[in-house]
C-alpha cells in the first residue's frame, strides 16, 4: 500500500511555509525561499518515504525554482490557480483566517480533497525565450511610456535630453533582445522548425511567432484545439442563472499573455484581407454585430489553426478546413 504524503506550501519571495499534515493543528515550518532553504525542506524527515505530492499556488515566478527542486527530488508537484483557491477558501465561512500558515494547512487539504492535476516544466528553452520575450514587452511599455513624456515641452534642457536619452537606450535595448531572441530560436532544432510553421500562418510575423511559441510551449501539453483555445482563454463559457441574462462577453481567465499574441496577428489580416478574415466575414454576416466579439471569434479560430499546423508539423495550407 502507498503512502501518501500531503504537502501544502504557501510561497513568498523571501520564504515558504510548509505543512506536511492534515491535521488542523499541525505545526508549519518556515524555509528561506533560496537553494539552501529548497534543499532543507526537500531533506526533512518526514519526506524520506512514501509518495509525496506538493500543492502550491501560480505566484508569478517565485513558485518556480522550489517547483523544480521538488520534481528533481521526485515529489509530485501541483501548481493550482490563485483565484481557485481563494473559492476554496472562501468555502470555509469569512471566519476562517488567512495567514501564510492557515493557507499551508489549507493548501494540504486541498491537494487531498480535490487530487489537483500534477505539474510539468516546460523545456529550459521555453522558459528562456519566454522571459525574453516578456521582458521585451515591458521594455516596449516603458518605450511608449516615455514616448509619451518626451512629448511634453519642459524649461529643462536636462530632462528634454535624458528623456530622448532614455528613449534611445530602450530602443537599443530592444533591438539587442530581437538579436538574442532570434539566436535562441536557431540555436534550438524545436523551436527553429515550429517558428518555421507559425509564420507559414497569414497574419503572423517574426515578432508575433516569437509570442506566440514563447507563450504555447511544447504544442504536446494540449489534447486539443479546444483545449488549447481554453488556455487562452477564448473558449466561450455558457453563464445561465435563472433569468439572468449571460453577458455579452467572455469570462476573464486563461494565459493573457497569449491571448495578446494573438489578437495582433487578427488585427493584421483584417488589415490585410487575409487569414481568418473570411471566417470573420460569415461571424459578422451571421447578425453579430459587436466589433470585439468577431475579433475574439476570430482569435479563436487562429489559436484552431496555430494548433493544428503545431501538432500535424505541417505549414498552413488554406484549402485545408
């Protein structure tokens, strides 16, 4: 008989708390969020034996590094979403505390009530070409950012000049990360041949086939188009409740990042009169007139089409339906 460890960790960036039991009084311990504090935890006692199965939340990064000292430890890891959890937790009456150690104990009993699916890494390469790709993004925020400040006339000679000194080295920084980016793309045999196929797609360029593999990951980590359209978060959700009208609009969730990698690509073909603009034609010719809406049917027609060139490796071929 296997014996089943539990484990809830609530994460910070400078510290972790553990609870390796379900008891409602158990004691929760506290490890600094470093490679030495990962290897204490990893080497505690009551780990040595049994599988062991580790729930914590999404934190935006700092969840990662302990993730993936776990896996190599051999524990079952669980990443759950944050919002899911907060339900979870919400379950259990207003009363009901939240502090790191409460939401350790609670995370524990969640992994052994609802069995929450286990986490696979993406390959180093993905993970690498999506921090750039995602740095690059804020680098084109703040270039915009001070754009937009460089246009304003100040009395300073000072400002004028370290603004349009700013600009320039954000537009430098920019074109170093399109370098890199690209030499990480032909350095990797994977990503070099799905690069290859994306941009076989009408609509998507070099900079959107950059996102949008950055974003995706292993193409085998979905079973489906479907499945695939609901990490982007375009898949429609039904909301009936009694005579409540549903919103006319969809439920915020899924990977924002990629549902962003995408809406630029429609936006080109509606410029262009190509890709899924005819599949948005007949949305639109059906009666729905909301402009948002047939973009977003849209977008979910390319993520279709993003999947199946992905995962037949076979390039765009528009007389394929």
């Amino acid at each position: 008989m296997i014996t089943r460890i539990y484990v809830g960790v609530d994460i910070s960036k400078n510290w972790f708390d553990v609870c390796m039991s379900l008891d409602e009084n158990a004691p929760v311990k506290r490890f600094s969020n470093t490679p030495d504090g990962h290897a204490k935890f990893i080497s505690e006692d009551s780990l040595s034996c049994g599988e062991i199965r580790v729930c914590m939340e999404y934190t935006g990064g700092y969840e990662i590094p302990l993730a993936l000292a776990c896996r190599k430890a051999g524990f079952i890891v669980s990443l759950i979403d944050g919002g899911k959890f907060s339900l979870y937790r919400k379950s259990f009456g207003r009363a009901k505390a939240k502090t790191d150690k409460q939401d350790a104990r609670l995370l524990a009993r969640f992994a052994q009530e609802r069995k929450p699916a286990q986490w696979f890494p993406v390959p180093d390469e993905y993970r690498t070409l999506r921090e750039l790709i995602r740095h690059r993004q804020c680098l084109l925020e703040g270039k915009k950012a001070w754009g937009c400040r460089s246009a304003f006339t100040v009395e300073s000679e000072m400002v004028t000049a370290q603004r349009r000194t700013h600009c320039e080295l954000l537009a430098l920084q920019i074109k170093e990360l399109d370098r890199e980016i690209a030499a990480r793309i032909l350095a990797h045999v994977s990503l070099n041949e799905a690069m290859g196929l994306l941009v076989s797609i009408p609509g998507i360029g070099g900079v959107a086939g950059a996102r949008i593999l950055a974003e995706t990951g292993p193409i085998t980590n979905y079973n489906s188009a479907r499945d695939y359209a609901m990490a982007a978060g375009l898949r429609p959700i039904v909301l009936h409740s009694g005579m409540k009208t549903p919103p006319g609009k969809l439920p915020v969730y899924g990977n924002a990042e990629l549902r962003s990698a995408l809406y630029f690509p429609v936006i080109t073909s509606i410029r262009h009169k190509t890709g899924v603009f005819e599949f948005m034609q007949r949305i639109e010719a059906n009666g729905e007139k909301v402009k948002m809406t047939v973009i977003t049917a849209g977008m979910r027609k390319l993520a279709h089409i993003v999947f199946g060139v992905l995962s037949s490796k076979t390039k765009y071929d528009k007389d394929k339906k």
